[in-house]
C-alpha cells in the first residue's frame, strides 16, 4: 500500500498543541491542554463503588433515555431533542457529518478559534471559511452581531460558533445569541454552537432553549464544568428532528453510543440531592476558576479579564517577533509551557493562550 492510498484530508499527525503538550517534563508548569483542576470530583467518588450495579450492556444509539430526559429537564428541551455524544467533540463531528457534502460545503469557523475546526472540517472534505474577532484598545478579542453576521459569505451553509470562546475567552450574550439564531433560521444557515465552557460564563446561565430553532444546535459537555473530561459525556440538543436523526445514526456507526459507565454517572450527577450535587461540583470550579483570572488578569490591567472560561490570552512582550518565539523562551528561563497564539489561527499570532484551570500559585511564576 502506498501513501497514495490513504484519505489525503487525514493528518499525518496530532494536533501541534498536543504535541507541544508532550514536550514538558515532570517539573514543567504544563498550562497548554485545557485540563479540568481536577482528576476527578471528590464529591463523586462515593458513587464509584455503586457503579457495579449499572449495566454495562449498550444504551440506544441516541443515550439513555433517563439521562436524556434529565438533561432535557434541566434545559428546558424534550427528551427526543437530546443526543448523548462522546464528550462535546463527538457532538461536533457527528453536528458536522449530518451535514457536510464532501467538496461543497462551506463551513464559517472563528479565527482565532479551537484549532480541532479547520481540520475537522477539511477531514469531511469540507471548505474551511473564517470570520474572525476584533481587538479593541484594551487587547480584549470581542465580537458584535452585525461584525459577525456581515463575515458570513452567503453561499456558506454551516456556521461553528464557539461561545464563550477558546482561547479569547469572548462571550455572546443571550440577547446576540438570540439574533444571531434568528438570523441563521432565515438565511437557512446551520449553527453549530460549541458551549462546551457555557456553564462556566460567570455573568449569564446557559439557557440554549432560549434561543433554540431549527436551525441551531447545541454542543456541550461534562467535561470542563465539571471535571469529567476522560468520562467523555457530552450531548447534542436541538429542535431539528431530522439533523439530530442524521447525528445519531453517524454516532451509530462511529460510537455505537457513549459509555454506559460515563452515563450512568452523569444520571448521578444531573438527579443527585434533586440537582444540588451538580450545583455544588459547578460552583466549586466556577469559584475557583474566577479566582483564578483575576489573579492572572491582575499582571495585564491594560485588558479587561474575560467573563467566562479559565483562559488567558494574551500579547507577547514586544521584543519577540513570534509567539512561538516567546513560548520557547518561556520553557528554556522559567520552565513554563503555553501555547502560541498562532496555533488558533492567524490572528492569534502575537498571543500565548494560558490555561488557568491550575492552582493559583502556580500562576505567580508566569
């Protein structure tokens, strides 16, 4: 066989950011992965021992339907408008395949944005278009609705959005998300709304249904909320029936379905104490994670902190003419691994993303 043979849009290799990742050693201050504070959530290990019990046989393609309608009640959606995905990445990939014609479809992705989505577009033989973020004076990345709607070219079908975003840490309020929804429902376009850090937005609740239609759809997950990021538990809500049946029939052929372990947790987590162990864990990262920017942010008052997530993303000093210059010396002077801005997209270079999800004092070395 030879290379020739192979999917030509398939990388040869992982992600720059994960293999950036594996260059840090026992003593590094690793700040590039987004992993959650934790390894697991004290307040669950109790319910390890009971999870014996569970079944371990398949759930339906589209989750079980207990936590199906435990994630729709707490989001105010019906049970049949919820997919059960492999973390908020398996909802992504299965939101995209329902809908991209390999060679046809142009997907808007952010720039600077989560570097999964170009590839991930371009593996589906998709055409990658970009809308990117403005900067104001004060360096803070920011979007309106009018700015991100007039960078939609008309011939695009399918919009990501990532809100609040990795790694500029921007947030669109209900209000715009609500118009930008309305927006897409009557340009006919698709958004994919990957809100993964939704329930980490510090000034407004993830509330999708309000701004839900058919054209909308959104991605989220356990995984930074709540420190769950290896129990890949993530779901797909949307009020597009045939969408969310074209999603679940690719997670039938990737997945299966998402581990019955990683579900029968999550039932736990979302009915425990009538919702109140979920609020708790939330609360407590949410506390931490706030903390945690202003400690960081109190380095750079030139910039307004972020509101949401656990993410800084911020400009090198000017005597570096590359933010993968500036990361090098980071590593080599303090041991400190970031990530350069570049790796998010082309308006991303001059910044290093710092991953704040650490304890605080480890933060004071930056």
């Amino acid at each position: 066989m030879t290379i020739n043979s192979f999917n030509p849009f398939i990388p040869t290799e992982i992600s720059r950011l994960r293999t950036l990742a594996a260059t840090a050693n026992s003593e590094t201050i690793n700040l590039t992965v987004g992993h959650p504070l934790d390894h697991f959530p004290e307040e669950l290990v109790p319910y390890l021992s009971m999870l014996h019990k569970s079944p371990l046989s398949y759930s339906s393609n589209q989750g079980d339907l207990n936590l199906r309608k435990l994630i729709a009640e707490k989001y105010d959606f019906l049970p049949d408008e919820v997919a059960i995905t492999n973390g908020a990445q398996g909802g992504l990939m299965n939101a995209l395949m329902a809908l991209v014609e390999a060679g046809k479809t142009k997907v808007a992705i952010p720039n600077p944005g989560f570097l999964a989505y170009p590839t991930m577009v371009k593996m589906l033989g998709g055409i990658v278009c970009e809308y990117e973020y403005e900067v104001s004076p004060l360096k803070h990345f920011h979007l309106s609705v009018d700015g991100f709607v007039n960078q939609i070219p008309n011939d695009c079908q399918v919009i990501i959005m990532n809100t609040p975003s990795n790694p500029c840490g921007h947030e669109f309020t209900i209000e715009e998300l609500k118009a930008i929804a309305a927006w897409a429902q009557k340009n006919k376009k698709f958004l994919i709304l990957d809100e993964v850090y939704g329930e980490l937005n510090y000034v407004e609740n993830y509330c999708p249904a309000l701004y839900a239609n058919p054209y909308v759809a959104s991605i989220s997950s356990l995984s930074k909320s709540h420190a769950l990021a290896g129990a890949r538990l993530g779901w797909m809500i949307s009020k597009n029936k045939e969408w969310l049946q074209r999603s679940i029939v690719v997670n039938q052929y990737f997945n299966t379905c998402a581990s019955s372990l990683a579900q029968q947790l999550g039932i736990y987590l979302f009915d425990a104490e009538d919702g109140k162990l979920y609020k708790k864990i939330l609360n407590r990262y949410r506390e931490v994670y706030q903390k945690n920017l202003s400690a960081f942010f109190s380095n750079y008052p030139e910039i307004n902190p972020p509101k949401s997530a656990f993410y800084g993303f911020v400009p090198i000093p000017k005597e570096f003419k590359s933010s993968e210059e500036y990361v090098q010396h980071l590593l080599r002077k303090k041991n400190i691994l970031c990530v350069p801005g570049n790796y998010f997209g082309t308006k991303g270079e001059g910044h290093i993303r710092v991953a704040l999800a650490t304890k605080q004092k480890l933060l004071t070395k930056i």
